[in-house]
C-alpha cells in the first residue's frame, strides 16, 4: 500500500469518525416495553423513533449519549409511515438538522443509532434511490431510499448520513432491506403528529372484499357498511360491488385505500357501483376516520 493510499484511507477514516461522533449528540435510545429502538431529537423536547419497534403501551424512556434515562410519553404514531414522536420533559438536548436532499444511487452513506445510551454506526451505500411512493400501509413516502446496511438490535430508527455528514432520514427495516423514511416524510408527519396526536385518514365507513366481477375484472365487495359513514349516506348499501374510482377501474381493495390518504378528508370521489345487474354512480364525501 503506497503512502498516498494510505493517507487516503486514513482521511476518510476520521471523516466517517468524526461526522458519527457528531450525530451521536443528537440519537437516544429508546426502551419500551420488551422493545429496544434508536431515535433522535426532532424538535426540542420531541423525539422521533420508528413505530415498528415502539411498544404499544407501558412505560417509555430515552437515553441521550453517556446520560441517564429521560420518561418519555407517546405524543402520536402513524403506522403507514412508521413514524412515532415522543415528548420529553427536557429541551437541552440538540436539535438535528435534516438535510432536504438525498444522495444519489450508490453513494455512501451511514447509519448512526443508539444501544442503551451508547452509539453504533454502521457503513454502506444507497442501493436504490427512487421517487416517492406508497407503503403496503398507505402512507405517502417522498423517495424511496434503501441501504445495504444491516440494522443492528435495537437500530430501528437510526439515523441516515450521506458521505458530507447531512441527515437525510431515518433508517427502519423492511422486507430483506434497510429503508430510509426521508427527511421531507418526516418533517410533515411529525408535524402533524405534534399538532393533532395522529394523522387524519380518509373514510368511507365500509368493510370491503376483493371479488372478481363476471367478466373477471377486480371489484371490491361491501360486506358491512357504517350507517353514520359517508358511503352510507350516499347510498351505498351492503352488498354493492365497486369496481370503479373518479371514472377508471379499481385494481382491488387497495386502489379504494390509496384514495384516503390525509388530504383526502372533505374531498367528493365519484364511485361506480354494480347492483342487482346495473351500474351506477355515487358520489362521496370522504369524512375523517373516527379513532380506534
């Protein structure tokens, strides 16, 4: 190995030392019930973690970097973005700022976390960088980023770094990868979160089938209709089969779920019914899912 290689490796060495070290002031531990995640301060005195892997109920506590455990309270979480903010009775703990940009396919990038208020960090590249994109939850994520980073025990909600340093997201894991929820997703869920506790979703008031209609094209049955839901009011009766949206054809149930996305609530979708032989089309107000 030639000096100048040496040299080389040794510069990018602590630069990845030195930026992980600086991200580590702003990730905490989180510990819930049976559950162990990272997370990081959003806001001052407001953590975000990663939903999957925050208990449901029970006690929460944060752990800052070489500091004792800080109670914590559940402030809101959104499973289709698997966003989850936390409130902490402590504003001294430094912000992170999150960089609007994302870095390119096959930059590199690092996870920082936090195992029992001690750091971890791991190194690779951005595998894929696409453009936004719906989880099988039906939240609505700004890119689609995946690492070939594996996430450690209790790395869920780690901090994502690009090669300069900047926090661009916030690592979790998904089916055989390691996803980024982006930073854009996270400043307008969390905000969300902070101002109204959940995160308002469309609703129809129906309980709904896959079929396949007799020309063999998707349609989703209605099996159980809200008599104070919007459907209901429209018209919409138990036994109805939907096989059409705003004039095109519903590839299934899922098509009918993308449709109640947050800025849905007050908006009229057209809905083409077939009953009894006949089709028809019945406009809805879409209303705002009651809570659980």
């Amino acid at each position: 190995m030639t000096d100048m290689t040496a040299t080389a490796l040794t510069a990018l060495s602590q630069s990845i030392s030195a930026f992980v070290e600086r991200a580590a002031g702003h990730v905490v531990s989180v510990h819930s019930h049976r559950a162990r995640a990272s997370g990081f301060v959003w806001r001052p005195g407001l953590i975000v973690t990663a939903d999957e892997a925050l208990a449901e109920d029970g006690d929460v506590f944060v752990q800052p970097q070489g500091g004792p455990a800080i109670a914590a309270t559940r402030i809101g979480r959104d499973h289709s973005t698997d966003i989850a903010l936390l409130r902490i009775d402590r504003t001294d703990l430094p912000v992170l700022p999150l960089a609007a940009a994302y870095p390119p396919l096959g930059a590199l990038s690092m996870v920082v976390g936090a195992i029992e208020g001690s750091s971890s960090t791991g190194l690779g590249v951005v595998s894929r960088a696409g453009s936004s994109w719906r989880s099988m939850r039906g939240g609505d994520i700004d890119a689609r980023l995946e690492l070939d980073i594996a996430l450690r025990s209790g790395g869920q909600g780690s901090v994502a770094l690009d090669a300069e340093g900047n926090a661009f997201g916030m690592a979790v894991r998904g089916p055989r990868k390691t996803i980024v929820i982006p930073s854009r997703t996270i400043e307008r869920v969390a905000a969300l979160l902070a101002s109204h506790g959940r995160i308002p979703r469309g609703y129809f008031g129906l309980g709904l089938q896959a079929v396949r209609t007799p020309d063999k094209k998707p349609g989703a049955m209605v099996m159980s209709v809200d008599a104070d839901g919007p459907a209901a009011r429209a018209g919409v009766l138990q036994g109805d089969i939907i096989i059409g949206i705003n004039g095109s054809e519903i590839e299934g149930v899922r098509s009918l779920a993308r449709a109640l996305g947050p800025d849905s609530v007050g908006s009229t979708i057209e809905l083409l019914i077939a009953r009894s032989g006949a089709t028809a089309k019945i406009p809805v107000s879409i209303g705002e899912r009651p809570p659980a």
